[in-house]
C-alpha cells in the first residue's frame, strides 16, 4: 500500500447482506497519510479560529 492507496472493506449493516445498500464501507490508510491528514487538520483549525466570534459555537473543542 503506497501513500496514495487505500483499502475499502465493506462491512455488513444487517446478516446475510446481498445488496450493495446493505453494506457500510470504510477505508483503510496508510499511517502516513494519517499523519498529514492530521498535521493539516491542526493548520486548518488554528487558522480557521481566528475567524469565529467568541459567541461561535457547535462543534468546536472546548478549550480551558
């Protein structure tokens, strides 16, 4: 698996499944990507905070 690829594996919703709606897909990556994947994400959100009001709620980490 290189940096680029993934795995998908279906995963049955109910036993027995036959249809393609009947199954979840999840993928999995390579550490390496999740690494970038999470130093973008950090980037992205402390660049993004300075936007928000200090009214701005919803799904945003509490920080102390």
């Amino acid at each position: 698996m290189t940096f680029l690829d993934s795995v998908i594996i279906p995963i049955e919703k109910k036993r027995g499944a036959q249809d393609s709606v009947d199954f979840r897909i999840t993928s999995l990556v390579s550490h390496a990507s999740k690494i970038v994947l999470k130093i973008l994400t950090r980037r992205i959100e402390s660049t993004v905070e300075s936007y928000f009001g200090k009214d701005q709620f919803g799904f945003r980490e509490v920080v102390a």
